[in-house]
C-alpha cells in the first residue's frame, strides 16, 4: 500500500482483505492452510490491521479513489471513498 501511495495511484480496488473471524473455515481461500494455533489473537491482529489501514486511507484521502472488491470487516470501521 505505501508503495501504491507513493506511485500516487488514483484508484485502488482491493480484494481478499476481509479479516480474521475465530471458528471460520474459511479464513484462507486454501483450506489445507491451519492457522487455528493462532486463533487467540485473531481480535489483536484485526484491531492492528484496521490501524495500519486507516493510517494509510487517511495520507491518500482526497487522492486516491478506495473500493473493497469483497466484503470486509475495514470497510465498515475506515471512512473511505467508495464511489469508483
């Protein structure tokens, strides 16, 4: 992302960033994945992921058009641009 920023791209359309949810299966597109060992800090590391994420939308607010392709969590906690 900072290297988009720094490229000053206009749009960005982003897909596959939808968090982590404790007891899904679905966390990685590949199930033969196990991530369970780190279930316990799914929370920590959605809460740290939305930080960096609102860091960043916040430097190219008014500058680069954001749009989630796929559903996601940080796109209901980042006020973004969403109109492509």
């Amino acid at each position: 992302l900072n290297l988009l920023r720094k490229l000053d791209v206009k749009k960005l359309a982003i897909a596959g960033f939808d968090g982590f949810k404790q007891g899904e299966e679905g966390n990685y597109m590949q199930g033969t994945i196990d991530i369970k060992r780190h279930e316990a800090e799914y929370d920590a590391i959605n809460k740290e992921l939305a930080t960096m994420f609102g860091k960043f939308a916040k430097t190219v607010e008014g500058k680069c058009e954001i749009k989630f392709i796929t559903p996601s969590m940080f796109d209901k906690t980042i006020n973004i641009n969403r109109n492509f």
